[in-house]
C-alpha cells in the first residue's frame, strides 16, 4: 500500500518538475518594473513562511518522528508476515 502511494507521489514531483522547467521555455521578457519596496515586502512574506514552517516543525518534531517510526513499523510487520526479511 505505502509503495503505490509513493509512486504516486513520485509521478506528480516527477510531472510537476518537468512541467515547470517545460514551461521556463517559452518565458517571454516582461517589461516591467518592480519597486523596492515590494521586493523587501516580499522577502519578509517568504522570511515569515520559513520561519513559521520551521517552529512548527520544531514544535511538533515529536509527533512527526513518531509518525514516520509507525508507518516504518507497519513496513517491518508486512515484511515479516511475508517472509521477506
């Protein structure tokens, strides 16, 4: 079950990324001004994203180790009732 899911969300990664770079082929220039001001309204939008993403993650680092250590078991178990390891 857990591989099928990982395949799947193989081919999406693998399809966005090669729709993204497709896409970078047929940019046309834009010519067109960007203020300073927007530049640095931007960079602390971004800043507070990564910021914000990364007290999360550290809150809640537990929680997310725990998780990916049961569905790891869960692998182990299968794998042991099939007889493969």
């Amino acid at each position: 079950m857990e591989d099928i899911f990982v395949k799947k969300i193989f081919k999406i990664l693998t399809s966005a990324y090669f729709s993204f770079w497709a896409s970078m082929l047929f940019v046309r220039d834009a010519n067109a001004y960007i203020d300073p001001s927007t530049t640095a309204m931007l960079t602390q939008i971004i800043a507070g994203i990564f910021i914000s993403l990364g007290l999360t993650i550290g809150i809640f680092r537990r929680k997310i180790i725990m998780f990916f250590q049961k569905i790891h078991v869960k692998i182990l178990q299968k794998k042991i009732e099939r007889g493969k390891l």
